[in-house]
C-alpha cells in the first residue's frame, strides 16, 4: 500500500523510478570552541591579507572584461566502477521503519524477489514481532509502503518482510565462499535514518565469530564476513556487494570504541555482515514455511567457563541422550577444542562454527577429557 502520489510519473514507467529527488535534512550543531574559533578567526584573516595584497599587486594589469575559463567535458563512469554499480544497486535497496507507539528504529533491506520479498536484520523488525509494532517500508524513489512480517530467524539474526508490489528489482545474490580477503565491496544502506547513502572499502577477514543480544534469548551468533567499508547504525540489514554488484553479505553489526551517537557508537572501520550463502538458505525457509530452522550437535556449553575451549556442562542433560555428541561418545564435562580443523576459544566460537554448516553436514570434532585428547565425527541435526 502506497502513501505517496507519484502523478507526474509516466504511466509506463516502473513504480521504483521517480523524477523527484529524495533530500534528507539534518541539522548541523556547531561547535562552542573559543579556542578554535579565535583560530579560525586568525587563518581568515591572514588569508584575507593575502588575497587583499595580491589583489592590490594585480588589479591595475586586470581588464574589467576578464572571461572565468569553464569545461563542459562529461565525467564517464563506467558500469563496474563504484557509481555505475550503485547506480544499479540502490533502486533495490529500502529504508525500514519499525514504529510502537511513540518509539521506533529504523534499518535497511533489499529485495530477494519481484514479488516483494526484503531480506533484512531480525534485530531490525524484533519489535513488530514482540511487541505489534508497525513496520514501513521506504522505497529508493520516495514511495512508502505498509510491509508484514514473513518470518524471522532469531540465530541468525534475519528476516524476512513483504511488501505488496509485484514488479521489484531485486538483487542478484553472489557466492559468499568464494570472497576472499582484500575484495572491494560496497555497503548501501540507511545509517542514522540518511537513506541511499554508499560507501566502499575490501573484505579484512572471513569467518569471524560475532555474537549480538548479550546471551539474551535473543542472542544471534554470526561467522561473519569482516570489512572496513563504512557501516553505521541504520546499516543493519542493507546489502555488502561485491565489485559486480552481487550480494556477499548482509549488514550487521560494528565493533566499536565509545559511543557518541544517541547511544550508539559510528564505524572504526571493523563492520560485521552475515554471508549471504548462509542468509540465503535460511531466506528460503522463511518464505516457505514462515520459520527456519538451524544445526546443532546435541550439547550445551558453558559460556561462564574462563579456559581455553568450550567446555560441555558436568550436569545431567548437558549432552543430549541419543543426539550426535552423544553417540559419538561426547561426554558431560568435555572440553571442545577444535572443530574441522579449526581452534575453538571459547563457548560462542564453538556455536557460531556449528552454526556456520549445514543440518545434515558431518563435522570433526577434537575434544579434551582430562588429560586425553580425541577427535570424533558426527552427523549435525535441525534443532526442535
């Protein structure tokens, strides 16, 4: 459902191109810095003396008639440069607005198909499932849309909205596991609410292990694709693409120093993104079946343990009876130290690695008991 009147558009022109430009205001706060301002007070001054004396050197050679020399040369931009495929990509990306009453947030999506399918962030929409809120969506052009909630993924931290068009741009999605570290990507997206903002940078790193809800139920943990492009909060839920303008990633979460924006911390240059291999499988489950679904090997963890591992609760039910840990021979009290191949540090890496497969994927799993070490392999399940 549109909120907007686009009368001035062509009949035969698709619903996502507009001939109005969208501008964002915002105010700027100045500074109260005596200190800087008797600077810049001082540098003016002296560049006003400079001016005023060249001005004074030359004024008698000048002729009142002087012409100001201007080109006309036209800019090309190739398509794989970074305009052309922002050019291509963001009529595809969206603002949302989550809204409950009096408060809000706001996030970022893009289209999976035509028929108005958005992937974005579960942490984005949460409150439409908890608490009822409204959830709109804001087109590139400026349209503005009523959108309902699909399904969501609470590990990880995805979801999937719907709006009612059936003409949609939608991304094309990449491969994630063929990124490699050093790639240009492109983040597209809506930080601190500045819609259709873009900006670059490479792939620093792959599978990192990043958490999010602070080991709430709502805890998300994600084997991210790591990058210095600039991401904000706003970003949360908008593409990462690659340098052929297909999605490698959705945009997550930032690490940061401080925080200096209404509570929330800007980009140091360490962004976090799901890879869209992974977001893609779970997207599809959501669709069909409104819920997904995700692998586990049958134990619990104890997130409160300071070694080095993840070690398996020594309490009754901390390896399920008869899931894989269990018939592997995986024992209350274990400590997981590895898996696949890969050192395992704490509880949470242990998860995001599990989670990082598929249900049905065999994994290798090096353990410690005791003073022994041994190495298993196990079938993953779906979770109930």
């Amino acid at each position: 459902m549109s909120s907007q009147n686009n009368s001035n558009i062509p009949s035969n022109t698709p619903w996502w191109i507009s001939e109005h430009q969208v501008t964002t205001a915002a105010e700027v706060k100045k500074a109260n810095s005596r200190s800087v301002g008797f600077g810049v007070a001082i540098a003016m001054a002296l560049i006003a003396g400079i001016v005023g004396s060249v001005a004074g050197r030359t004024s008698a050679t000048l002729d009142s008639k002087t012409n100001l020399v201007s080109t006309k040369s036209v800019i090309e931009r190739k398509p794989d440069s970074i305009a052309g495929i922002a050019a291509r990509v963001s009529p595809s990306v969206v603002s949302i607005e989550v809204r409950s009453g009096n408060s809000g947030g706001t996030g970022s999506g893009f289209f999976l198909d035509s028929s108005g399918h958005i992937l974005t962030n579960n942490h984005v929409i949460s409150s439409a499932a908890t608490d009822g809120a409204s959830i709109n969506v804001k087109l590139a052009n400026g349209k503005n849309y009523a959108a309902k909630l699909i399904g969501r993924d609470v590990s990880y931290d995805l979801a999937v909205i719907k709006i009612a068009v059936t003409d949609a741009p939608a991304l094309q999605l990449g491969n994630s596991d063929d990124v490699q570290v050093g790639d240009g990507v492109i983040a597209i997206g809506s930080p601190l609410g500045l819609t259709g903002t873009v900006t670059s940078g490479i792939i620093s790193a792959k599978n990192r292990p990043v958490t999010s809800g602070g080991g709430t139920s709502e805890s998300s943990f994600i084997n991210a694709l790591q990058t210095d492009a600039a991401i904000n909060p706003g970003n949360s839920g908008g593409p990462l693409v690659d340098l052929s303008g297909a999605v490698v990633g959705i945009n997550s979460a930032i690490a940061t120093t401080g925080s200096n924006f209404g509570g929330q911390s800007g980009s140091i240059g360490l962004g976090f993104a799901i890879p869209i291999n992974q977001a893609k499988k779970t997207a599809d489950q959501l669709i069909k079946f409104g819920s997904s679904t995700y692998p586990i090997m049958g134990v619990s963890l104890d997130t409160r343990f300071a070694g080095t591992g993840a070690k398996i609760p020594s309490t009754n039910g901390a390896v399920s009876a008869g899931g894989p840990a269990d018939r592997a021979g995986i024992k209350p009290g274990d400590i997981i130290v590895e898996i696949d191949g890969k050192a395992i540090g704490t509880a949470d890496e242990a998860i995001v690695s599990v989670r990082s497969h598929s249900v049905g994927d065999m994994i290798k799993v090096k353990y410690v008991r005791g003073n022994v070490s041994k190495e298993v392999t196990l079938k993953l399940i779906a979770a109930k």
